[in-house]
C-alpha cells in the first residue's frame, strides 16, 4: 500500500504547501490592510475551491465507471497525459514565480479589496482552485494506476496534513524553511513520477485502441521477475515502470525524463546565482502579519465581530435583513456538488432499463425487466449462498452479451452490455450447482449487438485432437533430425552438424512451445541461460541452445557430443511422455497469441541468439506454428468472427513476406544486420498480428452452460 501512497503522498504535500502559501499571503494582505472583517471572504472563496476539486474527481471517478473497458481506457490514458501536462507546468511555474509569488498575490487583493466582497471571493477562489483541480486530477490518475488500493488516497491525506501543519508553522514563525530547496527536490521528484505517469497514460491508451503498438513489446521481464515481490510492486508503484513495457511506453519515459529534467536541472543551476532566501511566500506573509500572530482569532473567525448582528440600518432608517453568515459557504459546496451530479447523471450512472437483478439458482434474473435498447449496466446481485457466473444470453441460440464470473455470495457488481431488438435471458451457473435460465424477455427497437456464440469444451475435441495429431507427427521428425544431430557430433563433422542444428530447431519451434506446452522437457530442449548462475557455463545449460553457442564459439565435437546426445534423449522422452501429457483445451486459444509473443520477445531482439545468427529462422517456424494452430481452430473462429480471420491471414501474409525478405540461398540474414528499416517493419507487423489475434481467446472461451 506504501509504494503506492508516496507519489500521491507528494502531490498532497508539494499542492497542499502552494495552496497554503496562498491561503497565508491572503490572509496576511488583509490583515496588514486592516481588513479582518473580510476573512470569511477568503475562507469562502478556498471552500468553493476545495469543494470544486472534490466535485471533479467525483465526476471523474463516476464518469469513468459507467464506461465501456476500451473507453475507460482510454479515458483515463487521456486524463494521465493531461496530468501529466498540468504538473509539468506546475513544476516549472512555481520554480519561476515563487519569488514574486507574495507580491502578486497582495497586488490582486489589494485590487479586489476596492472592487467589493464578491470579488475577494473570486480572487481567493482562483487562487486556490488551480492547486485544487491539478491535485484532483494527479490523484485521480495515480488511483488509477494503484487499482482497488487505499494507497493513493492515504498518502494524499497524510501529504496534505503535514502541509497544513508546516504552512500554520511558518505563519506563527514557528519554523523555517528553505522552501527553494524544499521545491527544487520535490519537483526533480514530480518529474520522475510523471514519467511513469505518462507511461502508464500511454498504455492506457494503447489498450484503448487509442494509439497503436499494443503488442509491440522493449522488454517483457515477468518471468525473470516477480511482479509479487517487495521491490516489484515498490518500483511500480512509485515510478510507474513494470516487467513488460512496449516500445512507446519506454520511449516517451526516457525522453520526458531527459527532456524535463534536463530543463529543470538547468533552470535549478541558473537560478543558484541568485541569493536564496530562507523563508520565501509563506515566510513573507508571515512577517507581513506579525501582529496577527498575537490574536489567535485571526483564522477563519475572523471578522466575527462584524457579522455578529443580524441586521443594519438601511439607507432609510429601516433595519433590512441580512442575509445568514452560512448561506454562501453553503451555496459554493451545493452548487459544484450539484452540478457534479448532474454531469455524472448524464453520464449514464443509472442507465435507462438498468435494474438489480438477483443471481441464484432459485432467484436467477429475478427484477429483471425489458430494457430500452443501447448500452445498459446492471447490478448483478447473488442471493445465493455459492460463488456464481453469470451470462446475459439470447435464450434462442446462447450467445452471450455480458457475463460476469466468480460473483461472490452476498456480493453485487455491474454487468454491462448492449441491447438492441431481441429476446433476452439471464443463465445462472453456480459453483458445483446446475445451470438456471430465467425467464426471456422481449426487447422492442433497432441497434445493433453483437452477442459471442458460446464455446462448450466438447467443441475445441476436434481442434484439440487435429493438434496433438500435429505435434505427434513432428516430434516423430524430431527424433530422427535430433539423432542426426548426434551422429554429426559423434563422427566429428561440424559443419554437417551446423545444417542439422538449424533444421531440428525449426522442426521444434514449428510446434508451438509456448508458455510450458510441453511442461519440464522444453527447458531441457530449449531452455536459456535466464536464471543460471554461470550462464552459458552452467551445467543446467542444455538443449538446443547449449549445443548453438558450442558449434559458434569453436567448441570441438567432443565438447558438444554429450549435449547432443543428451538433446535426443529428451526429444525421445518428450515423445513417448506427450500423448499422456493433460492438455486444457482452453489453453490452444492462447496458443495463437502466445506462441509469436515469444517470437517478438527472443527472437525479434536477438536475445536468443547464441551465436547462429538464425532468430529469424525461428521466427519462421513459430509463425508456420500459428498459423498451423488457426487452421485447426478456423472451423470455430469463422461462424464467431469472419472478418477477424481475413484481417489475421493478411496480417500472416505481410509477416512472411518480410521474413522471406531475410531469407537468401539457405542462410538467414541475423536480426541485428537488417536494416533499420527492414527492422522496424518487421517489428510493426508482428505486433500488428498479436493486436489482431488478440480477441481470439476471448471468442472461443469456453462458457458454462451446466
């Protein structure tokens, strides 16, 4: 929870010290003017302030909610780029004008004193709202990125009572503060925070179908690391940074930070010429209201001795009627908060047709009633006393619209969908307990929705059985390319083996090894030097990529003939072990998307070559995989989504296009010799094909009916 309080702990403290500084210069100016019986001024215009901020992230917060997933991405990336923008500013703002900071704020007073009470109002009220505003939207972002943690809330209100404790310090000249060094750290600070802020937007973003590059991966280190660990989960959530970043996440994160930072560190460096001052805006308000600190009543009761009586003579001898001292402070809460409810109304945070309905088996889609057509939210509610799925259906053909799993006894959370003309039932599926149907009901009206037809186990049998038969076939090949292998090694011919090393390993990559399809035997097959404490030295070092880095790295036969020979054993192991191996069913999927996620992780980086110079060989032979692995499942795909698998061929088709490009007269061109062009187009279109082949898993999910 720590890791995520402290950016939100900063903002709170750096905000809640500015809007301070100004409440104090504020106060200070009046008092200095003998103007104390305007107080409650300021304090009514800092209250509309506050009271604005907290109505914005009430919006914010409940606008967000009622959205689509892709829009609430997208959403909130947007609202983290603005915040970003917005304590960029900040930053920089208060590092240039914290000097005349006191001056120009007593100017305005001063000019709002001669024009009435409204304006001393409005002027307190900017002069607080802006602080307000950027420190409801940064935290509101920062909430985002931190999930269903307190952190962020906790850290904000802990950053902002020590800020109110320092700026009352500074006013009664309890304690000084060298608050040029105090902002220069924290905003060298902010800006780091930011960065991972941006980051986060733009993922945001790209999971919003907002910007593109989704798949396109710089580094995916989440089997290396555990995002579980202590320093995982400190480093993610003060910075932002996490085990898998894309290419422009990490891009727009160095070059903000090198950017902006290189400009404050530079505008830090100029300003150091100049004498610093030990106690700056605060400390200026203070000594301008010396003789306030002698009278405790010079806070927001301030003034009281003016408004005590409830009327006053009128210009004709007739004592009008003032109106109460709380009827404004009021009116600057009310109306924000109504205006904020207003805009989240409209929203849609009570969708025309939305309802609670009950989730059981003797309940299931009780209150339910026809909803108008469009996107509608319900409150899914389990009256029961087992966990339950849940699935909105058109009773005719069981195609979903929404569904909600795992719904906890006692537990109530939103299902949202989009209803056009049809019919519509609720189907309840208890844990351990049969399936329910409720009642249909009929909807009247266009629009269009485009239910997912459910996928039953019994209909990935077929594809299940057509894959295993594949990979059955190929680890047969495997076998005896492997024993060539070790007879190359055995009698001594290098170059022989060279050839064969290559042909095996496309043979094993072809088959779709991803993600631990073959459990323990891919480590010894194809495993890595991640994890190994002498690297490529290490005696757990085997395989395929053992026997590489020997027959490039001048190892003589003899060396590599033991890891040749133990590379066949385990072929033969994993062959006779695979027909008994328990495969999911709902695993082949997520084969699509996993198999060419590897590929763009090791291959496409180079960081699997061990010295061959053949990555885009492999990358060849993972995409004849997928696309082996689509063949099989396109009788299920085609009658769910058509389109998807025109989109997905011609994605295939571009991508082998350009591996073949990097294929002349039996060699491979290595990865790190293409050009950067040739590079960046092949980076592009893997990453094209793993956004397209996304919606795969979720098209042939297998739903419970039973």
């Amino acid at each position: 929870m720590w890791d995520d309080a402290f950016p939100s702990f900063l903002i709170g403290l750096r905000e809640g010290l500015e809007g301070g500084l100004i409440v104090s210069i504020l106060i200070a100016t009046l008092v200095r003017a003998e103007a104390k019986s305007r107080l409650p001024q300021v304090w009514t215009g800092v209250l509309a302030a506050v009271a604005l901020a907290m109505s914005f992230g009430a919006v914010l917060t409940f606008s967000a909610a009622n959205m689509p997933t892709t829009a609430q991405e997208a959403f909130g990336g947007t609202l983290s780029v603005i915040a970003v923008a917005f304590v960029t500013a900040m930053v920089f703002w208060m590092r240039r004008s914290a000097r005349t900071l006191a001056g120009e704020i007593k100017e305005k007073v001063t000019g709002a004193l001669a024009m009435g009470a409204g304006m001393l109002v409005v002027t307190s009220f900017l002069a607080v709202g802006r602080e307000g505003l950027e420190t409801a939207l940064f935290l509101w972002t920062t909430a985002q990125a931190a999930g269903e943690s307190a952190g962020p809330m906790i850290g904000a209100g802990v950053g902002i009572a020590i800020a109110t404790g320092l700026c009352w310090g500074l006013y009664r000249r309890v304690l000084k503060i060298n608050l040029t060094k105090f902002f220069t750290a924290t905003g060298a600070v902010l800006i780091v925070v930011a960065a991972g802020v941006l980051g986060y937007g733009l993922r945001d973003l790209q999971e919003g179908g907002v910007l593109p590059g989704k798949s396109a991966y710089a580094f995916d280190l989440s089997r290396s690391i555990d995002p579980s660990a202590w320093y995982s989960t400190l480093v993610q959530g003060v910075f932002n940074l996490t085990p898998t970043m894309t290419w422009l996440q990490v891009v727009a994160y160095v070059g903000y930070l090198g950017v902006v930072m290189a400009l404050f560190v530079r505008g830090v460096r100029g300003a150091t010429a100049k004498p610093a001052k030990t106690v700056a805006a605060a400390g200026m308000a203070a000594g301008a209201a010396t003789d306030v600190a002698a009278e405790p009543g010079a806070g927001a009761g301030a003034g009281a001795d003016a408004d005590a009586d409830a009327a006053v003579p009128g210009p004709s001898g007739v004592r009008a009627r003032r109106r109460p001292v709380w009827l404004v402070p009021a009116a600057v809460v009310a109306v924000p908060a109504v205006v904020a409810g207003a805009v989240v109304a409209l929203s849609g945070s009570k969708p025309a047709g939305a309802g609670t309905v009950s989730v059981s088996e003797r309940d299931c889609g009780k209150g339910f009633t026809a909803p108008k057509p469009g996107r509608q939210t319900f409150q899914m509610h389990n009256t029961g006393d087992k966990a339950s799925e849940v699935y909105l259906i058109d009773p005719a053909t069981n195609a979903v619209y929404g569904e909600i799993e795992g719904l906890a006894p006692g537990t109530t959370r939103d299902l949202v969908a989009t209803v056009a003309g049809g019919s519509y039932a609720w189907r309840c599926v208890p844990t351990g307990g049969k399936a329910v149907t409720s009642a249909a009901v009929r909807v009247s009206g266009g629009g269009a929705a485009k239910p997912v037809v459910p996928v039953a186990e019994a209909d990935l049998a077929a594809p299940l059985t057509a894959y295993k038969q594949y990979v059955n076939q190929g680890l047969s090949t495997l076998v005896a390319q492997t024993k060539q292998l070790s007879d190359d090694m055995a009698g001594g011919d290098l170059n022989a083996a060279r050839t064969d090393w290559l042909t095996a390993h496309r043979t094993y990559a072809s088959l779709g090894a991803a993600y631990g399809t073959f459990q323990d035997f891919d480590k010894k097959i194809n495993g890595r030097t991640a994890g190994l404490p002498d690297g490529v030295h290490d005696k757990a070092f085997t395989g395929f990529h053992r026997i590489e880095y020997g027959l490039w790295h001048g190892e003589s036969a003899s060396d590599l003939k033991a890891p040749a020979a133990q590379l066949a054993t385990d072929v033969t192991g994993l062959q006779k072990a695979f027909p008994a191996q328990d495969f999911d069913p709902a695993d082949l999927p997520l084969r699509t998307h996993e198999i060419l996620e590897n590929t763009l992780q090791f291959e496409l980086t180079g960081e699997a070559d061990q010295g061959s110079g053949t990555t885009l060989a492999t990358a060849d032979a993972n995409l004849a995989g997928t696309r082996e692995l689509l063949g099989v499942l396109r009788p299920l795909l085609a009658p769910r989504d058509a389109r998807l698998l025109s989109v997905v061929d011609g994605d295939i088709t571009r991508m082998q296009k350009l591996l073949d490009s990097a294929h002349h007269d039996g060699s491979w061109t290595p990865v790190g010799r293409l050009d950067p062009i040739a590079r960046a187009r092949l980076n592009g279109a893997t990453g094209q094909l793993l956004e397209d082949l996304a919606p795969v898993p979720d098209l042939l999910e297998i739903r419970k009916s039973a």
